[in-house]
C-alpha cells in the first residue's frame, strides 16, 4: 500500500507521491486497501457492526443531527463513510481522464443507520472494490493528465491520478479508526 506518512507531514505533495503510477498500479492498491480494509473486520459479528465506539475526539460537521456531531461512528458509519469518498474520487478522477474538468463533487452515501450486518460491510466494500475497479475501465487510452486542479486550498494540484489516490489516502486516514473500533467491540463481547 502507499506511505501516506511523507504526504500527512507535508514532505510531499499528493502529486508528488502518484508520479508515476499506472492504472494497472492503481487497481492493484485499491485491491490492497480494500482486503486491509476486509481483514480488519474478518473476525467481526453483527454486534460489532452497531457496537457504539468511545471516541472522545468525535467531532462530525456534516452529521444530520447536532446529536450526531459528537456520536462516535460505528463500525457500519465508517465502512459506509469511506466507501463513499473512495468512490467519489474514483468517479471524479475518471471524468478529469476523459479531459472533464473538475466541476464539484460526485458524491452518494448509503445511509449507515441501514447497515447493521457484517455481511452488509462485508458487501459495501465488494461492491466499492467492483465500482472503482470499474471507473479505471472508464479512462481513455490516452488519460488527459494535464487536467489538473486543487482539492482544497494547501493541497497542491492533482491530476486524475491524484485525484483517484486521495480516495485510497481518505480510506488510509480510516484504517486506525476501524482497528479500534474492532479492538473496543471485541473488549466489550
């Protein structure tokens, strides 16, 4: 997987850590992320999915409720959460490939209150993995990587490739997350 470290202490742009990569290199991380991502939750049951994490550091912006802004997320919330952003640079990564600027967001979340099975985390990130996997099948033969823009103001610039890899960095930022809740719901069984 890639070493989002030199990226997080800004060392290196995100520009800077793609130079380089393949389709074919692209397939094989989310490939990786999303097997982490399944072995994190291999041993997990029905009752981890909804088991109500401590988080003292939950802070959430653009939760629905006020209520929810400080709530702890689930394991189904953070499965749902990071499928969605992964698929949103995956889909906004393939229209800068085919010479579409970036034009906004492109962005749909499964509600999470509506997972409540393993076998229902277990089947988003499947069918994440079949839908990014799917949007590299969209890139032209000759990708438009002058397409360029910035994500956000310190980001530097990024190009379809870029764009596609701050997915798997979001994912990334999650991984820690999903440990823990893992850890505090296997303490509590």
């Amino acid at each position: 997987m890639l070493d989002f470290t030199p990226v997080r202490e800004k060392r290196m742009t995100v520009a800077e850590l793609c130079a380089g990569l393949s389709i074919d290199d692209l397939r094989a991380l989310t490939n990786e992320m999303i097997d982490a991502m399944l072995a994190l939750i291999a041993d997990c049951t029905d009752e981890d999915v909804v088991f109500q994490p401590v988080d003292p550091n939950a802070d959430d912006p653009f939760a629905a409720t006020p209520e929810e802004a400080g709530a702890a997320w689930t394991l189904a919330h953070v499965i749902v959460h990071t499928t969605a952003s992964a698929e949103e640079s995956a889909f906004l990564a393939a229209e800068m490939a085919r010479g579409v600027p970036n034009h906004g967001r492109s962005r749909y979340e499964v509600p999470w209150q509506s997972v409540t099975t393993i076998e229902q985390c277990r089947h988003r990130l499947e069918e994440s993995r079949r839908m990014r996997l799917a949007s590299l099948e969209m890139w032209p033969d000759q990708p438009h990587f002058e397409i360029c823009y910035m994500p956000w103001r310190g980001a530097g610039e990024v190009n379809c490739v870029g764009r596609f890899v701050l997915g798997l960095f979001h994912d990334d930022d999650h991984l820690g997350q999903i440990a823990e809740i893992v850890r505090q719901a296997r303490e509590s069984a």
